[in-house]
C-alpha cells in the first residue's frame, strides 16, 4: 500500500511488461482509481512523448525513397533514434536514484532483488 504509486510509476516509465499485465495487477490492489490514472498519465508520458517524436519522421522517408534514400542519416531521424535508445536508459537511472530515497524509513524486504 505504502510504495504501491511508485512501483506503478517505475513500471510505466521502464516497461518490463506489457501494459495490460499491469492494470491486471494493479486492479487486484487497493490503489484508488484516481492516484492509479495520475501515476500512469504520468509514467506513460515521456515514453509517448518520444514515439510521437519518432513517428512523425516517419512522413519524411517516402519523400527520402524519391531521392534514392540518400537522406534516411538526417539529424531528425537520427535524433529520433537515439531518443527511442536513451530515454529508456536514463528512466532507468533516475528510478534507480529515487529508489532508495521511496524506501527511506522502510526495511529491505528479504530476497527482493536490486534495481540495476
């Protein structure tokens, strides 16, 4: 119950399993409904926010064939690549980071494994 919205959020921002798993699980919890659709707005959006960005390069490329693919390297594809790479990798660091300040005040539970 105590770290429920956070688990939520590491689960939303770094997704290790699909999302439907997850409102399964977490509708098995007491979480309430509002705290529940706030945590996963709020996960969910920097991951959209980079496929959006990614897809809407995706219109360029017909353009791109008609010229013999020449341009398919441009810097707004290649930035729109390294999002979709780095923005997983840096989620990762700061839940990593915020961990141990959610889990202040609160003991290890024994046998649960490390974030890493």
């Amino acid at each position: 119950e105590e770290g429920g919205a956070f688990y939520l959020l590491t689960l939303r921002l770094i997704p290790a399993f699909p999302f439907f798993l997850i409102n399964l699980a977490m509708g098995l919890t007491a979480m309430r409904l509002p705290v529940f659709y706030l945590v996963s707005q709020i996960g969910m959006l920097p991951g959209t926010a980079v496929y959006v960005y990614a897809g809407s390069s995706v219109p360029q490329l017909a353009a791109l064939a008609e010229h013999g693919g020449r341009g398919i390297l441009s810097p707004r594809m290649f930035l729109a690549f390294a999002l979709l790479g780095i923005v997983p990798l840096a989620l990762r660091k700061i839940v990593q980071r915020l961990r141990p300040a959610a889990a202040a005040g609160h003991p290890a539970v024994p046998g649960e494994p490390e974030i890493q």
